[in-house]
C-alpha cells in the first residue's frame, strides 16, 4: 500500500512549476526557495550580489539558476525578464533593511528611497513580468 505525504494529498505540489524570486539570495526570499524546492519547484533566484546568488545556490538543488539585477533600475528588470522567459510564480522579498527613526527626525530623501526597491521595484517587477 503507498501512503501520501500531506503536500500530495494537499495537492500543493510545485513539482514542474518554475517559480521567480526576486530577493532570493538571503533571508526570506532564501528560506521560500529552499521550501519551494521542497515542493519540487525549479527555482531562479535573483539579487545584486553574484557572491550571494553563488553562496544560496549552494544551497539549493542543482536544477536552481541564479541572475543578478540591481530591482531598483527598471531596464535591468526588462532586462531580467527577457532573459527569464515564462515562469509559473513570482516572489519578490528584496528589500533594504529599513532604518526606523522618530518621525520628526525623518530625513524625506531617505525615506523616500526605501521604497525604490520595496515598492517600485515590485510594482515595476509586475509590469515586466506580466507578458
Ligand atoms: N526579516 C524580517 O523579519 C522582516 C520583517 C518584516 C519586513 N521585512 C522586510 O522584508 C524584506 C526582506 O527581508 P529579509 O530579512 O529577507 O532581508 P535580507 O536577508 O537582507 O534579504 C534581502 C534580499 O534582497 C536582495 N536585495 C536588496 N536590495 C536589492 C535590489 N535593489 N535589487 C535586487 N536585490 C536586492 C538582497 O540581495 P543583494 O544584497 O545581493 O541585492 C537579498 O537577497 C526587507 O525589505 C525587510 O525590511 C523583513
């Protein structure tokens, strides 16, 4: 008699889907990649760093491809894009760690900039990843 594990009977299998994490080379976009190929996913990683992508791709089955673009500058995520092809999930965790003050010590063009990445780079990840 087979028995299932609870992913089978779940049917939440990624087995076969190509899944995109944008901020895949540490912290939670890493541990995602690590439990999407559990699941059975083939992954491709991006970040900045080629020394971050090389070192998490250690970490990940040998089917996982790894890109560097910096998320903040929207040709190189056309760019990206064009070379990742059609793709099945898209995951975006890249971000800077925020450094929180009081607001009426708030430097605007600082603050202002932490959402280059967090949030244009993810809007403007959607736009080129759409087609
Ligand atoms: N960890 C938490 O508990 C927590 C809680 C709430 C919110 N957050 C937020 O969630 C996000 C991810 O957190 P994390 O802990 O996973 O951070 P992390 O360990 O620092 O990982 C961030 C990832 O994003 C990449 N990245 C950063 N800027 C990039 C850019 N401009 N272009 C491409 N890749 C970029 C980094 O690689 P490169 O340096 O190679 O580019 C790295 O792979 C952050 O914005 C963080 O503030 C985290």
């Amino acid at each position: 008699m087979k028995t299932q594990t609870a992913q089978q009977t779940s049917g939440n299998s990624l087995t076969g889907k190509k899944v995109v994490i944008l901020g895949g080379s540490a912290g939670i976009g890493l541990a995602t990649a690590q439990a999407a190929a559990a699941a059975g996913a083939q992954l491709v990683i991006v970040s900045r760093s080629i020394d971050k992508v090389n070192s998490a791709l250690k970490s990940l089955p040998a089917t996982a491809t790894g890109l560097t673009a910096d998320l903040s500058d929207e040709e190189q995520i056309k760019a990206l894009f064009a070379k990742i092809g059609g793709f099945d999930h898209l995951v975006y965790t890249a971000g800077e760690n925020l450094k929180l003050s009081n607001v009426a010590d708030t430097n605007m063009d600082n603050a202002r900039r932490f959402f280059y990445t967090r949030y244009w780079g993810a809007f403007t990840a959607v736009k080129h990843a759409a087609s």
